[in-house]
C-alpha cells in the first residue's frame, strides 16, 4: 500500500486579550486514542456485527486497500474496479471488462480474502466512468440545475438525484441520449456547504480537527466556523501552513485558533489572504499562513470528542496520523470517520468514489452514519480518516466538504475532497519527516 506519514499538529502563540471573558477548560491533558477502534465500534453499530467479526472487515479493508494498488501496478487493462458489500452477504467484488474467471489470480490473493472475493464482469471502466460523469455534470450544469451523484456500483447505473420535482422536468431531457438507460433521476436532499458556526472545539495546541474561530472574544455570539484540517509545507521554499475548506470565509480579516497556555491566548491567521484557495471541480480547499509562527512538535494529530459516547467505546481525545491513503486506495464500502467541530466523531461507509456534488465530480461520498448526524454547519475543513488497527494510529483521507441537512443518522450524505489534491497546486501534507 502506497502511504504517506502524515502530519497533523502544531503549536502557535499570541497574546489574549486582558478582559476576555473565561474561556471553556480543554482537556486537562492530551490523550491518546484507546479503547475500542471506532470504525470497528461504527461497523458493529452499523450493521449489527459482533466484534469479531467487525475486526475481521476491518482487517480484510486493510487488504483491500494494498489489492488496489497492486492492480494499479500490475496496470491489467481488463481491470474495471473494487467495491465492498456489507449486506445481505459481506462480499468483495473485483470487477474486469471480461468475463474470464482469473483462477490464476483467485489463488495469488490471500486465504482471508479468497474467501470473501466474487470476480464480477462490468461494462465501464473508471476512466468511463468519470467520463461520463462529467458529461452527465455538464449538461444539468448547464442549465443551472443543482444536483449530486454517483455511479452505483452494486447495480452499474448512475444515480442522479436533483432538489425539486420542477427540477427533475427539466433536468431529464438533458440526460444524453446514450446515458439515458443508466440514469436513475430523483428528488432528494442535496449537499451544502457547511459553513455557517455551531459549537465550539478547543484543544491545548492546533490539530485537525480543532475550530476556526471568527473571533478572539469566546463571549461573541457565534464565535467559531469551520473546522482545522491538516498541516502542509507549500512553495518553492516549502513554507508553513494549515488548511481548511476554501468555501468558508468570514466577514473579518482574521481568523483565530484557541490555545491553552500561561497566559490562555489566541493565535491570528490572515483569513482575507490564504496562499492557496482552491474552489472549482473536487477541490475545496485554502492554505492559511503559518509563517514561524506554526510549530512542529512532533504530534501528528486528530483531535476529537465523543459526546455520551455515541461512537461506543472509543475514548481518549487524539489520533496520531501516521500515514495518508490515495484515492486509488480508497474504495466503495470502506468504513472511516471524521473530527468535525459540530457534530464530532462520525462514522460511515464510503457509498462513492467519484461523487458529483456541488456541480462537479471527484469528491468521496460518505452515508450510512450510526451517529445522531453525520454532517452539520461547522464541520467544514474537518479531518476525514480510519484506523487499521487497535490503539491510537489513524490513516488521512481527505477534507469535509459539506453534506445533505435536514436529515437524521443513516439518511444522511457527507461529501469530501481527498486529500491528496492539495498536491496539484503546490502544496504537500506535512509528513515526519518534511524539514
């Protein structure tokens, strides 16, 4: 499996304002993950498994995951792709543009995953896949129609859902005539960016997954939006920076960060001038400044609250991300989670790879939550990751982006940029050992 080490901590300073209200107490340390693993507490939760048995998918994900790049390299054109089902029957479908029974390849995978391994002939490949995706994009686009979807793996149809039934009178005709027999249209919910503040997350340093605050007076009405994602190096001279979704932006030229401290304090970001805002086709993302202000100590962090426990058994208050995962790695029916300022510790299954939202193609699309909600206003910019083990280390996926609301636990969509976008516009995750 092709991963990164990833960073995702740092520690800044400035100085508080001598009448600022008191300020809520963090954690009075930081502690690391333990108990259960939560994406083996969500599968459990999720889909009424023992423990055993949810340790034993989470083990066989793993193997998926180094599968996919393995297939990757071995560049077989037949190769369509891999998606997991967790119900009725727990199955992994490699999919090729064939109908050969690849007995030879049968055997060279592991005995854990011959057994749960089905090869399934299809007709598109990726590449058709997001290929005609983009057209079906284009053309609802093009008629200023707002839409999501997403090619269903399980049934090899495209499914487009639109906000309204006017919409879905306007939006049919549009389908191209080839496309039209693998098109399911309908009325739902859509996505939208998770902006607007809601609660509030502070840490004793800046992590992924601590809040944005729009303000260095917590008595301020609304004092956070957004939600911290990872630490990055950027430019020529691989300088300091922080991310966070490109769309949330705040009337006020500075940002702030909590941090717990003799004295408490805020720490400054110019949000009116990221180095890097990237809002169009997949990417939703900004790069804040960090200058030397931005720390390095070592801690490759989460940070997260599990409120009354709703993802059962897990506690502490920090992942250490060791790593990231590609997108070609990722697949339909893997488990991961999620830190978001509002809503905190989520989990779900990824449902697409290549969901359409907010007009175009390209982010991962999570649902199936066990949670209260899994996506709400201030989650935007949080922390997308699972956990291939017991214990305290986690793998990076991607940014939240922004979800369907109004909706309750497994109805719900979350939508999210993968992470290693930000490579396309000069900018790097922050690995151990980056200078």
């Amino acid at each position: 499996m092709t991963l990164l080490a990833l960073a995702a901590s740092m520690a800044m300073a400035s100085s508080a304002m001598a009448q600022e209200p008191p300020v809520p107490e963090p954690p009075s340390e930081r502690v690391l993950a333990g108990g259960r693993n939560p994406v083996v507490s969500y599968l459990m939760q999720a889909y009424g498994l023992s423990e055993a048995v949810a340790e034993e998918r989470l083990a066989v994900q793993s193997e998926v995951m180094e599968l996919a790049q393995r297939l990757e390299r071995e560049n077989d054109p037949a190769y369509a792709d891999i998606w997991i089902e967790h119900e009725p029957v727990y199955k992994i479908n490699i999919a090729f543009l064939d109908k050969n029974e690849r007995q030879a390849f049968r055997e060279s995978l592991s005995p854990r995953l011959r057994r749960y391994v089905q090869i399934v002939p299809v007709n598109k490949s990726r590449k058709q896949k997001r290929q005609d995706l983009e057209e079906l994009s284009a053309a609802l686009r093009s008629a200023n129609i707002a839409f999501d979807g997403w090619f269903e793996e399980k049934k090899q149809r495209f499914d487009l859902g639109v906000g309204s039934a006017s919409d879905l009178a306007r939006a049919e005709p549009l389908v191209p005539p080839r496309l039209r027999g693998t098109v399911d249209l309908v009325v739902r919910k859509l996505p939208a960016r998770e902006a607007p503040p809601t609660g509030v997350v502070s840490g004793d340093f800046i992590a992924g997954g601590h809040a944005v605050w729009i303000s260095d007076n917590p008595a301020h009405p609304n004092p956070t939006q957004c939600t911290f994602g990872f630490p990055v190096r950027y430019g020529a001279s691989r300088l300091k920076g922080v991310l966070t979704a490109a769309h949330c932006t705040v009337p006020a030229p500075q940002i702030f960060a909590h941090r717990f401290g003799n004295p408490v304090h805020f720490i400054k970001f110019d949000w009116a001038r990221p180095i890097i805002r990237k809002l169009e086709g997949p990417y939703d993302y900004m790069v804040l400044e960090g200058s030397s202000a931005l720390g390095d100590d070592g801690l490759y962090d989460v940070y997260f609250e599990n409120p009354n426990n709703q993802v059962p058994g897990v506690t502490g208050n920090y992942f250490d991300i060791y790593a990231y995962a590609a997108k070609a790695s990722m697949k339909v029916g893997d488990a991961v989670c999620k830190s978001g300022d509002t809503t905190k510790l989520t989990c779900g299954t990824i449902k697409a790879i290549d969901g359409t939202a907010f007009g175009y193609p390209g982010f991962f699309v999570v649902s199936n939550t066990s949670q209260p909600d899994l996506t709400a206003p201030g989650d935007s910019g949080g922390p997308w990751f699972f956990n291939p083990g017991t214990g305290s280390k986690a793998i990076a996926i991607g940014m939240h982006s922004g979800g369907t609301e109004g909706c309750v636990g497994r109805d719900c969509n979350a939508y999210a940029m993968f992470i290693e976008l930000i490579d396309d516009h000069d900018a790097t995750i922050k690995l151990p050992s980056t200078p």
